[in-house]
C-alpha cells in the first residue's frame, strides 16, 4: 500500500525522531512512505484563531500538496482532526468543495491506520516501564479513537498499562487555549501529571505530540522525573 505521510509543523520543526519513528512502523507492515516535500501547516492555528480567510490559504495548498494521496497518514489526531471536521465547512461552496469533502475518507491517525486498516497491532517493540495513556481532546471527540492506542501498546512487550481517573480530561494545552488562559491551562496540566505520578507512572503516553509538549513543560518546570512520548516512539522502542 501506497501511504502519503503528513508531518505536521511542530513535529517537524521539535520532535523530528517521531516522524522518522512513523515512517520505520509504516515500513515495517510492508507500506511504500511517500513524503512531499513541500507540505507544510494543515491551518488549524490560523483557524483556531479565528483568522479563517488566512486559514484558507494554508488549507488550500495542504489540500493540493496531498491531492494525489488516496491515503494519508499523520501522527497527529489534532491535525487528523481538524482536516476531517473543518475543511468541509471551511471550503463549503467553493471552488475546493469536492476537495475538502473527500478528505475525511482519505487521511487517518497513526493507531486507527494500523488497528484498523492494516490490523497491525504487535511490532516487536519492548519497554520496561509502567505508563499511562493520555486520551487527546482531539483523538476522543474529533477522530472517535480510544481502543485502538491501547490495543498497540498492549503489544508492547514489558510495558504495563495504567489506567487514569480521569484519562478523558483535557490536559490543557488547547493550542491558543494554553496561550489566552495560561493559569488555567497549567492547572490542567498539573492535574494530569499528578495522577500519573501518584499511581506510580513512569511515563505519559498520547497519540498528540502537542498535548505532551504542554505536559512535559510541567514536568520540566518542577524538576519531575515523569517522562512523556508519543505512541510511534513507545511502538519503534527496542528495535
């Protein structure tokens, strides 16, 4: 299978081992990675930030950056997310009306793509270490994907899965969010890095690099010895 990989901004430009980690996983169930070269932002700042004539801009070259993709893979179920549930009404009555619906069929999140399609879910992978899955506000509500990260991780070898109380709960980071209300989005942060360590965590796990960035800034900040990495790099662990 032919698979079109989209590396959202901020994994490209902060945690570019992801990427490389996502085109390893791909390749190892026997996919071809093509990567376009010239992609960038799939517009969800600019729309967010209700700057939407802006958002077009972006969102139309993404649309013709990955026009020939009949798949498109992306470690991001924020980004996922975002292209499936807004680029339809962002585009609506346009000239990239047909564009923008037919995405939604066309781009998948990292778990759901292999779960669900490839039926892939055991990779070799082994990590000695007690971790707890972070459910994404996006990956949850936006991509409707809770089961499939937890059935990869439970292939993981040595890894012992631990349930939050309140796993559902949005970290805080919220993109423009964490940046408009910056105590109350810390806060947030806060309650979720301190279930994880008092259930004894050694690590925190999500599909979203975002919502781990925000969190790992916590933990940075307060010297904690709690660890964060996304679902591609705990799946490529032990190679």
């Amino acid at each position: 299978m032919k698979v079109h990989l989209f590396i959202p901004c901020f994994v490209d430009q902060l945690y570019p081992q992801t990427a490389f980690n996502v085109v390893k996983l791909l390749e190892r169930v026997g996919c071809q990675v093509i990567y376009n070269e010239e992609q960038t932002c799939c517009g969800q700042p600019a729309f967010n930030a209700g700057y939407w004539e802006d958002a077009r801009s972006v969102c139309g070259k993404w649309l013709a950056d990955f026009s020939a993709a009949t798949t498109i893979v992306t470690p991001s179920a924020s980004c996922a997310g975002f292209i499936r549930n807004y680029y339809a009404k962002l585009f609506d009555s346009s000239s990239l009306h047909h564009e923008a619906q037919s995405t939604p069929k066309r781009i998948f999140e990292l778990s759901e793509f292999l779960v669900n399609t490839l039926h892939a879910t055991r990779f070799g992978a082994r990590l000695n270490m007690k971790a707890a899955y972070h459910d994404s506000c996006a990956g949850l509500r936006e991509c409707k994907i809770k089961q499939e990260p937890r059935q990869l991780l439970g292939g993981v070898e040595g890894l012992q899965l631990i349930e939050l109380p309140d796993a559902e709960t949005c970290c805080g980071f919220g993109g423009t969010f964490s940046v408009k209300y910056p105590d109350i989005s810390v806060a947030m942060g806060q309650q979720k890095v301190e279930q994880a360590i008092q259930l004894g965590a050694d690590c925190l796990i999500s599909t979203d690099l975002s919502c781990l960035m925000h969190l790992q800034g916590y933990v940075q900040k307060n010297g904690l010895s709690l660890k964060t990495m996304h679902l591609a790099d705990v799946l490529t662990s032990g190679w």
